[in-house]
C-alpha cells in the first residue's frame, strides 16, 4: 500500500530548477559545481545513485541505484559563514516532518542524522564555498534509504522508509515534501534565527539514547539530554556533570529506551 500522503505545501523557491541525473560521483560535488557557475538559490539535484557518495567527516554514503533519495541543493542565504553550521539542525527538522508524514517514527540525532529505532534512515551533509570571507553559496545534501535491501555494511545500523513507515514510499511525492519542509525549517532559521529553531528540534530528538562523544580531546560517554540555546549538544556524563557537545560526532553506544515521546501523528496540513 503507498503511503497516505496528505498533499503538502508545494515548495516556493527550493527546486525553482531541477537538475536529474541517473548517476554522478556525489551529487554535492555537482552542486557544488553549479553554485560556482552562477546557479540560482533554490536548484537542486537529484541522482538515481551515487558512486562516491559521502557523508560527514570523510564517511561514504552507500548510494545504490534507485535505492534512495541522493538530492543536493544550492541556497545563497543571506547569512554569514559562521550562521552556516547550524542550518544542518533546521534542515534536519524539515526532514524529520517529511519522513514523519509517511507515518514513520522518526527522531533527530545531532547534528545531523535522521533515526528510527536507533537505526539510521538519512544524513545532512552541508558544506559552503566563501569568498573573502563572504559566503557565496551553501549546498545542503540529504540522503535518505527509501527502499530496498541496505548494502551488507550498514544493513545492521540502518533502515529504510519503507519499513519505518511499513508501506510503499513515492519517491516523487515524498520529494515534493521534503521541498516543502526543508524550504519552511531553512526560511524560519534565516529570518528568526536559532532560538526559533532550537525547541522545534528538542522536541523531535531522539531519546533514551546512550551516546559517546570527544569533548576537547576527552572521550565521554553519557545519556543525551538536549540541545542549548547555541545549537551544542548537551550530555549527561557517566561522571554526573551535564557536557556540551559544540563539534564533531556522537555514536550511539546503546539504546536505553523508547526514542520517541508520543506516536509521530501524520501530516495534516
Ligand atoms: C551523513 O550522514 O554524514 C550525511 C550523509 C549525506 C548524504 C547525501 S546523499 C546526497 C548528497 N551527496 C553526497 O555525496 N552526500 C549527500
């Protein structure tokens, strides 16, 4: 059965233009390359597979043919570089509304990732290009699992939307939203700021989560607590002292307990 859309709001300048490509190396590579030959805000880029998918700190992002949304976009927010980092949360709040819709019990995992259950459905991956100091371009890249058998390295860390939301996922229509929410999450950050943002994604965090982060230099491990009003991550310690998390990573050591609040309602708009 596919999933029981309701219809979203249609995205008003989040893929003005629509670059579709049956493969590339990384669609944020392309991207990257549209933004410094003068694309427009707003142009995306979609790719069928990937075969030098990446994520975060050098880590490949498996992108089998068809398997997944592989999608980058080009934005010229008017922010400065330093604003850049932490649109990687409002971003991944728009995603999580998208995936929630499908009727999946998705949770936010700093800063950048997309769960299910503790497994990982998607990644944000945000990178800039600057000049002089001046932010010319942010591409943002999101990579979700929609269907299929996950490759035999991440098949015991991952999942797909369409088990999460145990029912056919159209890709189209499930683009259409992420447009949509992504689009809403990055307009409210670029005009209200972080405070704006910083509940919204609270309330979305996965819980019941023990994680490990390195906190200058020093290996921690601890419950995840929140988030602070700077976007850092707050941990409570193994040792009882509540540690902020402000770059980096943080891998799952256990999961403790339910991950989300309350059941994910579908999308009413
Ligand atoms: C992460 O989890 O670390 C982020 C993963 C981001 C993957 C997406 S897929 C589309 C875009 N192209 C890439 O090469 N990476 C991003």
């Amino acid at each position: 059965m596919t999933a029981p859309y309701l219809i979203p709001p249609l995205a008003r300048w989040l893929g003005c233009q629509r670059i579709d490509l049956a493969e590339c190396a990384s669609t944020n590579d392309e991207a990257g390359r549209l933004a410094r030959a003068g694309a427009r805000h707003g142009t995306i880029v979609v790719a069928n597979a990937q075969t030098a998918g990446r994520g975060r700190d050098g880590r490949t992002w498996q992108s089998p043919p068809g398997m997944g949304l592989y999608l980058s976009a080009i934005l010229r927010p008017p922010l400065p570089l330093s604003d850049v980092p932490p649109m990687t949360l409002a971003i991944g709040i728009g995603l999580c509304d998208a995936a929630r819709a499908t009727g999946a019990a998705v949770t936010l995992k700093w800063p950048n990732d997309l769960l299910v259950d503790g497994k990982k459905l998607a990644g944000v991956l945000v990178e800039s290009q600057s000049q002089g100091g001046k932010l010319e371009a942010v591409v943002i890249g999101i990579g979700v699992n929609i269907t299929g058998r996950l490759p035999a390295e991440v098949a015991a860390s991952a999942v797909t939307l369409e088990d999460a939301a145990d029912s056919e996922i159209d890709r189209e229509a499930f683009i259409a939203a992420v447009l949509a929410q992504v689009e809403h999450w990055v307009d409210r950050y670029v005009a209200m700021g972080l405070e704006e943002i910083i509940p919204a994604w609270q309330d979305r965090m996965a819980l019941g989560l023990r994680a490990r982060a390195t906190i200058d230099g020093t290996l921690l491990t601890g419950i995840v607590s929140g988030l602070d009003d700077d976007g850092a991550l707050l941990l409570l310690g193994d040792d009882g002292a509540l540690h902020r998390v402000r770059s980096g990573d943080v891998a799952i050591v256990e999961v403790i307990g339910p991950t989300v609040a309350a059941e994910p309602q579908r999308a009413s708009c």
